[in-house]
C-alpha cells in the first residue's frame, strides 16, 4: 500500500473512457494512492487514450509527449502510464513514439494498474501488456467517482463489441461484447441513487444488444423493465446510449414512453443517409429502417430528442450518397449531431477499400452538413420558445445557472438561486446565440 503517492488522469475520447477513467481512479484510491487534479505535481501520470480517428489520436500522443517534455525541463519524473484504445490499437509503435512511459497497456487489464506500478517501482523495467479481453471475461467495472458535480453518473452496461462497422477500430481494441449481469447493474443504480447523483447515463456501444453475450433475448428491454421496476419511485433521470439502428426496437421506445424515470432522448448514430454507402459501412440497416425508427418515436413520443452521429467522406461516397445524407438530415430533423470526416484506420475492413476523394471536398461536404444541421437547429430553438418544460440544474456559472430537459436540451437562467441536481419547470423565454434562455415557473 502507497500512501501519499499522487496520480492524475488525463482522459480523450468517448464517455465510456470517462467512466473507465473514474473507474480505475476508484481502484487506484482503494491501493491508497491520492488523486490530485495539478499533473504538473502528481508522481503518477495516467493517460487514457482514444484510437476511433487518426487526428484526434495523434494529437493525444503530441500532448502526452510535451507533457513528458515540459515535466522533465523541470526536472520532475512522474511514473507515466498510457493505457486504453490506442495502445491496444498501435501497441508496440506506441511504446517506441513515447519512450518516457514506463508502463503501457490496452484495454484489457487495466484493473492491475497498481499492481503495475509496483511491479515497475521494484524492478525498474517498462511493464507492456497488449492482452485482448475474450468474451469469457466478466465485465464488472463501476465508477463515477470522480463526478465533482455530483449530478450525473455514467454507468456502463457493456463493453465491447461485436458490429464491426467497416470503418471502426473498437472491435478490434476492446474485444468481444460482454455484458454486465443484470444484478450488478441494479446494485450499482441503487448505490449511485443513494450516493445522491440525480442523473444515470447506461453506456455501451450498442446498448441494445444488451444481454446477446449471455444468450438473454431482448436482454434490453429485460434491464430497462427490472430498473423501471425497482427504481420507478425514485427521484432521478435514466439515460442510455448508444442505441444501433439494426438493433433498435419500438418495444424499447415503448417502455422510455410508459416510464416516469427514463429520459426522452435517443442517441441513434445513422453515419450515412445513402443505402449504398451503409452497406459498404456494414452498418446491418437501410435508410428507410432508420427512418422507420425516427417516425415511430416522433409518433409514440413527441418530445423526444433524437441525436445522432454521421460520418463524411467514407471511400467511394457520391455527390448521390453524400445528397441522400442531406436529404434524411431534412426528414429526420436531428436534435443533436456529431459530424466527422472519415479517418482511415489501419486492421479495418473499410482500410482496403481505395479512398480517392480529395481532403478539401471531404471537408467542403462536411461543412455543408454542418450548415444544414445548424439551420435546422436554429429552427427548433425558435419552435422552444413559450413551451413550458422540466430541468435538472447541472451547471452554476457566475451569474447563470443551466439545465437540462430530458430530451438533452440545455437552458439557461440568469441567476443562482438555485441547487445543483435541483428538478425545476421553467418557461422558455427566448433564444440568443444559438442558446435557449428561460424563466422559473412557480406551480
Ligand atoms: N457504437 C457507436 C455506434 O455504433 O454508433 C459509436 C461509437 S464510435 C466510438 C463514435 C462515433 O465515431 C461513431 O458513431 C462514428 O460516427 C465515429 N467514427 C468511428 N470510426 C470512425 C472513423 N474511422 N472515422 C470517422 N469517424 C468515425
Ligand atoms: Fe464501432 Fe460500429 Fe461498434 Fe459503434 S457499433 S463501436 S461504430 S463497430
């Protein structure tokens, strides 16, 4: 047991590396070492990194090897750990581009991070361990610790996956699906309700395929009814994501509508609006599927925010295919969207497949789909206003204080009386700059 050692993580990516960063803090501070948020003073430095696109990872490994850099002009030497998906992706090539760490590893045995160290700090020798998890490996992590706010709490439901989407390094840097037994889970909800978080958020690549690991059919709906059962007089929002168009199903939409706990917001990736393009991409569904979808929650669900992740530039994309994504932007009209160009990633099947359009028209249609996206956003900002709703405060900021309507809408009010994790009705009053401003609503 150390005692009085520091450590500090630096996390990139998505908030499954969020949670599994809160995770290994949480296993950290049981081996008694001390999280601190000043990197510049820890003795133990852990970075937890990201491989989905090449930029955004070779940026992390930039910042990781200035940080090594600038500690070291001040002549201090902190244990570097770098662990997650993409040393599991480059592996030895990463090794070999940070020479300063000492201990490197992928995704698999990250609960021996201690163990590691102690190793490292005995023998004085880099420790390397590439291992991928199989599918008989128990997922059984928890985590939100480290949420100062103490608001929302993410909870992973699975890790994993098995879709292989052609363009996608997650399968081949987190291994198969494995789902975390049911009774866990609802363990973990009941610890995080008492806890006081006001806000869960189940996160999984593809929540909806929940429970295929272990043979549970429909093993979602299973989850979603056993936490509606146990926890439906309970004063707090369930959130889930990401669900996967092949996997979604109207019984889901079915059981968010009939709950008063779960959150009206769907994150449904569509990555392409061009059936050509979804084939190539392996996605597993057509544009009229996806569409097929969106109607049935706008139907059954009115008020429900549908968010979504698209991809530009895929090899062999058409000025066809990239209209098509345009034109399925305009039906669906998304509440939310992430937008990436496509980054080739080595080991994937979409790797092979030649890529000849030019960086700067990829990145024009990328600009244009941001534009359509934004024109309709400000539309539906503009359709908030005088509509009465329900927030959960999660943000106090000088004078204005901010939350969330369970369709993952933020507003703003101008001033602080009020509570974090507070649930209060306010009236949208008008929109500024892209952002909803509202009024309390005193009934
Ligand atoms: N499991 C989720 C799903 O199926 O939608 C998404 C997980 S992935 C880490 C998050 C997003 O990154 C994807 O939805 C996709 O839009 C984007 N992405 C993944 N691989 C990419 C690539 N090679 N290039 C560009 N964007 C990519
Ligand atoms: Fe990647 Fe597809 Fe799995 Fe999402 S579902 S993580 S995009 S392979």
């Amino acid at each position: 047991m150390m005692t009085n050692t520091t450590f500090f993580i630096e996390t990139y990516g998505c908030q499954m590396n969020k949670s599994r960063s809160e995770h290994i803090a949480q296993v950290m501070i049981q081996n008694g070492y001390q999280l601190i948020e000043d990197k510049k003073r820890a003795d133990i430095l852990l970075f937890n990194t990201c491989a989905v696109r090449e930029h955004a990872s070779e940026k992390a490994i930039s910042n990781i090897q200035k940080t090594i850099k600038d500690l070291n002009k001040t002549s201090r030497y902190p244990i570097i750990v770098i662990f997650g998906c993409l040393s599991q992706f480059l592996k030895n090539r990463l090794v070999q581009r940070v020479p300063g760490a000492q201990i490197v590893i992928g995704t698999s045995n990250i609960d021996h991070i201690p163990q590691f160290i102690e190793e490292h700090t005995r023998k004085k020798k880099k420790i390397l361990d590439f291992n991928l998890p199989s599918s008989s490996q128990v997922f059984d992590e928890s985590g939100y610790l480290r949420n100062s706010s103490h608001i929302s709490a993410y909870l992973p439901i699975t890790y994993g996956c098995d879709n292989f989407c052609s363009y996608c390094v997650v399968p081949y840097t987190t291994g198969p699906q494995r789902s975390k037994p049911l009774r866990t889970i609802l363990t973990d909800i009941e610890k995080i309700i008492q806890d006081g978080y006001k806000e869960i958020i189940l996160l999984g690549q593809n929540v909806n395929s929940y429970g295929l690991d272990f043979d549970l059919k429909n093993g979602f709906e299973v989850l979603l009814q056993a936490i509606e059962q146990n926890f439906h007089n309970s004063s707090f929002w369930i959130r889930f994501l990401t669900s996967h168009p092949k996997d979604m199903r109207p019984s889901i939409v079915d059981i968010v509508k009939n709950s008063s706990i779960m959150a009206h917001y769907f994150h449904l990736p569509i990555q392409s609006g061009s059936d050509r393009i979804l084939s190539a991409m392996n996605r597993g569904y057509t544009r009229d599927h996806y569409l097929k979808l969106a109607k049935y929650i706008r139907q059954n669900l009115p008020d429900s925010g549908i968010g979504t992740d698209m991809i530009v530039g895929f090899p062999g994309e058409t000025e066809r295919d990239f209209l098509d994504t345009l034109n399925i932007v305009q039906e669906v009209h998304f509440d939310q969207a992430y937008t990436y160009i496509y980054s080739s990633r080595s080991g994937t099947a979409a790797y092979q497949l030649p890529d000849h359009l030019p960086l700067a028209e990829k990145k024009k249609r990328l600009q244009f789909l941001n534009q359509t996206l934004s024109d309709i956003h400000q539309i539906k900002l503009s359709n908030w206003v005088g509509k009465k709703t329900k927030i959960l405060i999660d943000q106090i900021e000088g004078m204005n204080s901010s939350g969330r309507t369970t369709d993952n809408q933020r507003i703003y009010l101008p001033n602080t009386n009020f509570i974090l994790g507070q649930v209060i009705s306010v009236v949208v009053i008008k929109t500024l700059k892209g952002k909803l401003y509202g009024e309390l609503v005193l009934s």
